[in-house]
C-alpha cells in the first residue's frame, strides 16, 4: 500500500521556536515502509516499489498495517550519510554498502491512520515501536534550538536540519510549511564553459579551467542575461554541447563536492 509522502519547504535560514523540533537532514532516499496483510513492502516517494532491492528490511518486527516514513542512508567512512554511496547501493545489489532506515514519522498504526494527530503524538507512537537495530532506527530529535543546531550542522559538513511543528498534522502528497529543511549550501565561483543544446545546463569550469559539473537551476532572469551574451563566446559544438570561452563568471551554490571533485546540483546565486 503506497502513500504519497508529506514534502518540505525550504527556508534560508534557521530559527529558535520552541514549538518546532529540530531534526537532523539526511543525505540519502526518502523511503516508505509498510506492512500490509503481514508483508513489507518499500516504496521511493515517486511509488517505485524497491522491496527487493533492500532483502535487510523485509523481516522487520512492526505491528501489521503500519506505514514508516524515513530515509534510507549509507554511512561512509566518518559516519556521515554517503550519498554516492546510497546511490550506488540503489543501483545495483553487487554494492555491499550497508543501509540503515531511519525512521522519522508513520502514517498508519496497526490499521489506523494516524495523520491527524499532532506530530509529537506520532513521535510518541514511534518511540514505543523500539525499532533501533542494525538496519533500522528512530530520528533522533529536539526542541527547538534550531540555529545553534544548524551551526553544528556547518561545524560538521553535513546536508542541513529539518525544522517541523510539533503539533503539526501528516499531510499526505502536500509540500507543508510546516515542515522546513535549511540546507547546508556550499559557495564557489566559476565560469562557464557550455550550454547543453536540448534541455537546459550550463557546463561550468574552475579558474584554471578544470570541469566543475553541469547547472541545471538558474532563474529566468539570469537565464535571458546569458542568452544575451553567450553567442559572442563559442569555440566550438557537437551534438550535445555548445562550447564557449570561459569569460562569463558566476557564484553558485551546491550541495557538497562528489568523490569526482565535482559540485553537487550547482544552482546560480549572482554573477561575477
């Protein structure tokens, strides 16, 4: 049985409110967990169901007719979620990279809806599962303390925090505002290098001309400044890309860099 789960909103920053929780945000997949009819089954938030990719979760002691809601992880090396890693794992089963499933909400309890009670209810019911084992654990939480939270967060290198409305209800398939990630952006500066001819990206390079990765998110504006001047710069062309010299700069902001050296979904903040 599929739900589709509750989204984020994104927020700039952090902020103290003692009527939010504050949760670590992990880098990995979202995943559901459900048990119907005494047989677990696990879904990605787009419903593909992925049971058999993840043979460590289909023993899993929970009550029948219960439905998780988490992310899947694989820690690396320091303990951090990997998500290359995860990837990997994901992709192909010959990928012995361990899973850990941490749960942050559930939707159903033993055949019951459980969506409109308030969030720190549901937390209660999910503390009474004890679920901590080797492939599975409970989000780990406070109240509030949002910014001092997040300062560790950058301390660490980490993706960010989740900030959720302790008495907020589950809002099946809705992006809520009561639910708030803060990301962990990293900043560079770089230059552009390309254009993908079909849909659009913009191949970047560092200073000294090494390829840094493709951005696919700029806003319309910068878009129709770049349009504007792109022509002037090109060198060459094959059927994918438009290579341009690299004199138009900007500042973009990402995730974190890939084990390539690579920036991780770079988007534009301003040019340079």
């Amino acid at each position: 049985m599929f739900v589709s789960p509750m989204l984020l909103h994104k927020s700039d920053t952090p902020f103290n409110n003692d009527s939010y929780i504050t949760e670590l945000k992990l880098d990995g997949i979202r995943l559901l967990l459900t048990k119907m009819n005494n047989k677990i089954r696990l879904y990605t938030r787009h419903n593909n169901e992925v049971t058999g990719k993840f043979p460590e979760l289909q023993n899993i002691d929970i009550p029948d007719g219960t439905i998780l809601d988490g992310e899947l992880i694989v820690s690396g090396p320091e303990g951090k979620p990997d998500f290359e890693a995860m990837m990997g794992r994901f992709m192909s089963r010959k990928k012995q990279h361990p899973i850990q499933f941490v749960v942050f909400d559930i939707i159903y309890h033993e055949n019951k809806k459980v969506t409109s009670l308030p969030l720190y209810l549901r937390k209660e019911i999910l503390a009474d599962l004890a679920l901590d084992s080797n492939h599975i654990v409970t989000s780990k939480w406070i109240e509030g303390n949002a910014e001092a939270y997040f300062d560790l967060v950058q301390q660490q290198s980490l993706e960010g925090i989740v900030m959720k409305e302790a008495h907020s209800k589950y809002e099946i398939n809705k992006r809520s505002r009561n639910w708030l990630k803060v990301i962990n952006y990293q900043y560079a500066d770089v230059a552009i290098s390309g254009l993908r001819k079909k849909e659009f990206g913009l191949l970047l390079s560092s200073k000294d001309g090494q390829y840094m990765g493709l951005m696919e998110f700029m806003p319309p504006k910068a878009r129709k400044e770049f349009y504007a001047h792109y022509k002037e710069l090109i060198v060459d062309e094959n059927d994918k890309f438009i290579f341009l010299e690299p004199q138009i700069a900007c500042k973009v902001k990402y995730r974190n860099l890939t084990k390539q050296g690579l920036l991780r979904i770079p988007s534009f903040v301003a040019w340079k």
